[in-house]
C-alpha cells in the first residue's frame, strides 16, 4: 500500500458511509418508480470496479450487473479527448432500466458518450451514479443523478482511481503528492 504517497481527502469510513447513503437513495428512488423490469447497473472499468462491489450491496432490489470498458486518457494526465470502448456489455438493455456507475466525471466525456450510446440502443430510463464529481473540469453539459463527494481539481486517486495503472487498491480516496508524479 502506497498510503504514504497521497494526503487523504476522504477516508475509508466516509466513502463507505457515503456509499450507504447513495445505495439507500437510488433503492428509494426505484421502489417509487414500480419498474417493471430488473435494474440494470452497469460499472465502467476500470475506475468503478470498487464503488460497483459495494454500492450493488447497498441497493436493495433485484439487479442485473453488467460491465463496459472505456478509457480516455492512457496513461498521460490529461484527457486525450478520445472515448475509447474496449468492451461492450455483454446483456442486451433494450426496454431496460439502467444505472451507470461511474468512479469519477472529469471534462465529462466518458459519461456523455456512454449515455448516448445506451440511450440509442432504447434503454428505458439511463440513469448515472457517480462516486466522485470534479465540476471544475468539465467540458460537456452533464451532471449525474447520485453524486457521492464533490472533489477539488487535484490529482485524485484510490477506491479504483489510478495514476498509471497503480493505486487503484488504496481504501480511501487521496490526493496524489506531487513529487510522485512529476518527473
Ligand atoms: C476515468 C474515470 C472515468 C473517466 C472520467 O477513466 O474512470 O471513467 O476517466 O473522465 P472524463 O469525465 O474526462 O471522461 P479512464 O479513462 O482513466 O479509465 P479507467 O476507468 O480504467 O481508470
């Protein structure tokens, strides 16, 4: 664990706090709605395979789990401006409910594209939770219905976040010091 390497913004009982209050709301929320058909919660990897594990364990409803692979910034810090899908779902949502989980919207990109693409493959409703918002660095118009913590823009990782591939495994979410990224 490389805990020394960031300052912590939020701690490991906070974000699981946090994470119990959202499960609770979106629980609330489809209860209300009567859906008909199973929730189906989607996790963008890689970033949201932590949040996806236990938010799904705070939504009280019968869910399908379902994945998509994007990425748009390799390993460089800066958004490329390119969403990249490397695997698609494996499920059809056709007439389905689904709800996004997102770890972090940045310029909002991700979200925009996978929105539109489920939205034209005739989902019933699209819905986004997101465990972290940074609103300063956005670039499309798109907000998330659940948003867990709104973040600073600094260099945000662990619960999933990653600076090149490593301190996805970090508990809590930390602000990475500098010195471990700049050369
Ligand atoms: C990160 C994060 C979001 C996206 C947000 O993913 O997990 O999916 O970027 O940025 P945006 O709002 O500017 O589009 P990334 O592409 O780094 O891949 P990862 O999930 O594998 O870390």
């Amino acid at each position: 664990m490389k805990k020394h390497h960031v300052d912590i913004l939020i701690s490991e009982q906070d974000v699981r706090s946090r994470i119990a209050e959202l499960g609770q709301e979106i629980t609330n929320f489809y209860q209300h709605k009567n859906i008909h058909t199973p929730l189906v919660v989607v996790g963008l990897l890689r970033g949201s395979f932590m949040f996806m594990a236990d938010l799904v364990r705070e939504i009280h409803l019968p869910v399908e789990i379902d994945f998509m692979t994007t990425s748009s910034y390799g390993n460089a810090m800066n958004s490329n401006h390119d969403v990249r899908i490397s695997k698609d779902l494996d499920g059809d949502i056709k007439g389905k409910h689904v709800l996004i989980v997102e770890d972090i919207i940045d310029t909002g990109r991700t979200l925009k594209h996978v929105v539109e693409l489920l939205k034209h493959r005739q989902a019933a409703s699209v819905k986004v939770v997101t465990l972290l918002d940074k609103p300063e660095r956005r670039e499309e118009a798109i907000e998330a219905d659940y948003v867990g913590v709104q973040v600073p823009n600094k260099f945000v990782v662990g619960y999933g976040l990653d600076f090149k591939q490593f301190y996805r495994n970090l508990p809590c979410i930390g602000v990475l010091k500098p010195e471990f990224y700049e050369d």
